[in-house]
C-alpha cells in the first residue's frame, strides 16, 4: 500500500504521538467521525457503507445457493473477499487481490466467523446438498488509513441489513415465495486497531500514521466482551504489557462504539 | 466427524497424545538441511515436518522491487499436496498468501535489513507434512535458516501456539486440538528483546483467558528458543571441531 510521506512529516506525527497528541487533533484513542449507512445497494440482499474519516468502505451481501463443505454439511457457508479497487489510492493497482487484500479479507471473515455472528445451521436447505453461500464482498473506495476496522464494521452492519428470500421445497427445487426474512444472525462483533507509534499505542490509525507505525494489532471483540480474532501486522514488534494493554483499549473501545450503535 | 465425541483431555488432565497442559511436543531441530540453500533448517514438532531454506542477499528481481535503504525480505509459505489428509492443490490458498505474510512480518525485526540495501533475501518454506502448529514451527525453523546463512540478526525468532481445549488451557496445540478446540494463538517472541512478533488469534477467549494464554505460549517460546540455540551449536561446534582436527593434521604434516 504505497504512498510517500515526507520524512519532516513522519518526523512531525513520530513526535506529536510522543507527547500524546496527533495531526488531527485527536486524543490517542479517538476514532475519527463515523458514518454507517445501510441499505445502499439494492441490487445485493445486505449492504452498508462506512465512513471513517476519509476512509470509505462498501460492503455488499449476496446470497446464492452452493453445496456446503464436506466436513461441515449442516452449515451454510461464508466467504469474505476484499477489493483494494484502483481508484481507492494511487497505492493500489488492479489485478487478482495482493497480499493485502487477502489479509485484509480474512481479518474481517475471523471477526464474523469466530464470534459466529450468522446462524449458519439455518442456512441449510438439504443437509450436506444444498446449502446458503454468504457472499461478503468488501469494496474500498477511498484508503485513509485502518481500513480493516471499516471494513469489519461495514461487513457486520450489512449482515444486520441482509434480507433472505422466504423460498419453500417444491419435488427438490426452490421455490421463492413473497416476502423477506431478516438474515439469522446472533452476535455483533466489533474489530479495534491500535498502531504501536514509538512508545505510545493510537486508535484507529490514519493512512499517514500507518506510514509511521511499527506495528499494528487488532482485535474482534463480541457482545460478552470476549476477544474473537486477532491479527497483529506490520514490520515491527510489541512488547507483552503492550499487547495487554491495547486488549484493554480494544475492549473499552468496541463498548464505546456498541453502545453508540446500540448492537 | 466422530472425533468430536472424543475427549480432548482426559480425567487426569492429560491430552490425547499425554502431554500435560503445559507440555510441548517433542521437537528435532537440525540447522543446515539443504546444500544449496545459504542457509537452511529442518524442524520435526509432533508430526509437523517442515523444511526453511534462505537464499540471499541477492539480486532482486523483479529489479523494480528493489528498496534503496534496506534488503526486501520475501517469504514463501507452502504446503505440499501430500501433508494433509485431503490432497492440497499445491497453487497458493488465501490461506498460504496471508502466512507468508505474517511469517515474513514476524521474521523482520530480527534482520538488520539496512545492511544490504538494493538485494533481496528470500526465504522459503515447505511444509512437508501438518500437524497443526505449522506457521510457528515454520518460523522457529526460518529463524534458524536465517542465523545459518549469516544475515546479521538482532535475536532469534522463535515461535509457539497456546489456546483454549475444553476450559484447559494448553502449551502446542496438535491437529485435533487445533480444530476441536475453542481458542489457538500463534506467538513469536525474539526473547532477547522481549519482542512479540508475530500474534493472531481465533476462537473465543475472555481478556483475563487471553492474559494467561499468551502467557503460556511465551513460556513455549523460550523453551523453544533454547533448543535453537543448542540446534546453531551442534552445527557450528561439530564444523569447528573438524577445523581444529584438520588444523592439527596439517601441523602434523
């Protein structure tokens, strides 16, 4: 995810973190204004856009029918892709999905998989025939920074968003009748990001604070405050009283945020 | 799956293979596994059979991927079709991408990458046969290839699961326990610097589970990183010892 940042720049944000402040005014463990808007598509069974900052992420639900996992036959099946589409950055290239894009996905479907957020034993039609495939398709359209705590946000609040067809078995074929039903989903996972810059942790890192940071680790927190999924990136390292330390933030964090979307 | 019947820890509180909660497999290390490789390690951990090979500094290539101001490490991930039960297509999985990743990231603090500026170093690693615990494994072997090709490093990585089976927490969790389990966290710690590189986590864990947790998969790390370093010395000790028996003909003749 290449983009260029002066060094009098990294120098300036390297030395505002130390005494606990930021480019943009934010406290340390402040998120930047978020928007989520759901619905916006109506083409696709669940979506919601989020705004975090300048940071924008689509995500798009599509619900098709498929054959479930061998050694799962009474589930229905999940899978997360992640587009970092061209226009999103002048860091991003078109192409099959980099590195980034398939850690980035596969952070968002550990957060919604691990805290077993849908119901996947409803999404069985015939056991081990035929089954629900949940499509989750996150879409970046504009990179400023944390995207994978957009991203998780975007995904969980089009799954809260996504409608099922109501369909009915007619000599094994499916027949879709009117009307809707909600998608059967059970926690609210919320993923948190902290950047380790020099000394300090930061909340939900800016793209230029990503240039600057040693590390980042994020953490899935679900509705009984339990930790879900984690995934620590980044070139650098964490000292252990590091790690528990942006656990707590982390925890503190996804309160703060569900209580303000009231999941 | 009729495994899930089975018990994971048994009454006495020993696993299914007899360890103890806080018991890790055995593990073989053999620094120097490939000829060809400037640096090379082989680890054996319970089943696990994992080769690290590194080759590097060198060209890089494409040319366009070079960085002015250090080395680009690269790393490959890569399981052969025969190491798990179902044939695994040997094209890279999601799966695969995403570990040479967080192996390379967990490899990187340990390398003083300024000191070849406009190479590579690449290091590849196959895994010959799974048994749950591969990318930790994959990179306490990495960590020894590394330190067998002679790039300048600031510690050892080494590196070690712990989770959650049945309420118990455990040291290394194996195949079954990995999947039946209710929680795995990978670790990797460069001891000498109390540095973790490297931690994921799925499942579901309390925060005062997880505190313990990752705590007890450091303490596997420093067993770990012991017998690394008793790996680096057979290799280094032996080749010493043939110079001085050599030195000595010599001097005889």
């Amino acid at each position: 995810m290449a983009a260029v940042i002066t060094r009098v720049k990294q120098k300036q944000i390297s030395q505002l973190v130390a005494k606990g402040n930021r480019l943009d005014d934010r406290e340390l463990t402040d998120y930047r204004e978020m928007k989520i808007e759901q619905g916006i598509i109506e083409r696709a069974e669940g979506s919601a856009r989020v705004i975090l900052g300048k940071t924008e992420v689509v995500v798009g639900v599509k619900i098709e029918t498929g054959e479930p996992f061998p050694d799962t036959p009474n589930e229905g099946v999940l899978t997360v892709n992640a587009e970092l589409v061209p226009l999103a950055s002048p860091g991003f290239e078109p192409g099959p999905p980099d590195e980034n894009s398939i850690e980035l996905a596969r952070i968002v479907d550990r957060g919604i998989r691990e805290s077993k957020v849908i119901d996947t034993a409803k999404l069985v039609i015939e056991p081990a025939k035929k089954v629900f495939v949940v499509f989750i398709d996150v879409y970046v359209l504009n990179h400023d920074g944390n995207l994978i705590d957009a991203s998780a946000l975007a995904a969980m609040a089009a799954l809260l968003n996504t409608k099922m067809a109501n369909y009915e078995i007619e000599d094994g074929e499916i027949k879709i009748k009117p009307g809707y039903e909600p998608l059967p989903t059970k926690k609210h996972p919320i993923t948190i990001t902290c950047a380790k810059i020099g000394e300090k942790l930061v909340v939900d890192p800016s793209l230029e604070e990503e240039q600057v940071m040693d590390a980042r680790i994020s953490f899935a927190i679900d509705d009984e405050e339990n930790i879900c999924a984690i995934q620590k990136g980044g070139s650098g390292y964490f000292e252990p009283k590091e790690i528990f330390e942006a656990s707590k933030i982390a925890k503190q964090k996804a309160d703060e945020i569900r209580k303000k979307l009231n999941w | 799956m009729n495994e899930k019947s089975e018990k994971l820890i048994d009454k006495k509180g020993l696993r299914l293979d007899g360890r103890k909660p806080d018991e890790l497999r055995p593990v073989k290390l053999q620094v120097g596994a490939i000829t060809n490789a400037d640096g090379s390690a082989y680890i054996e951990q319970g089943k696990n059979k994992i080769l690290a090979g590194v080759y590097g500094p060198r060209e890089v290539h494409p040319k366009h991927l070079a960085l002015q101001d250090r080395t680009l490490l690269k790393c490959r991930y890569h399981m052969a079709p025969f190491s798990v039960q179902e044939r695994k297509s040997p094209a890279p999985s999601r799966r695969e991408v995403e570990l040479s990743k967080v192996i390379r990231e967990s490899l990187e603090p340990a390398i003083f990458l300024e000191y070849y500026p406009r190479t590579m170093i690449d290091v590849f690693v196959e895994v010959l046969q799974a048994d749950g615990g591969t990318r930790c494994a994959a990179i306490t072997a990495a960590a020894l290839a590394l330190a067998d090709s002679g790039v300048p490093m600031r510690d050892l990585v080494a590196a070690c699961a712990a989770g959650k089976v049945e309420d118990t927490i455990v040291l290394d969790l194996m195949d079954t326990e990995d999947k039946m389990g209710s929680a795995d966290v990978p670790v990797a710690l460069m001891p000498n610097m109390n540095a973790i590189t490297l931690l994921q986590m799925d499942g579901t864990l309390s925060l005062e589970e997880f505190e313990s947790t990752v705590n007890l998969a450091l303490d596997g790390c420093k067993q770990i990183y012991a017998m690394q370093k008793e790996a680096l010395k057979t290799k280094y000790v032996s080749v010493k010892e043939e110079e001085k028996e050599e030195n000595k003909e010599e001097a005889e003749e």
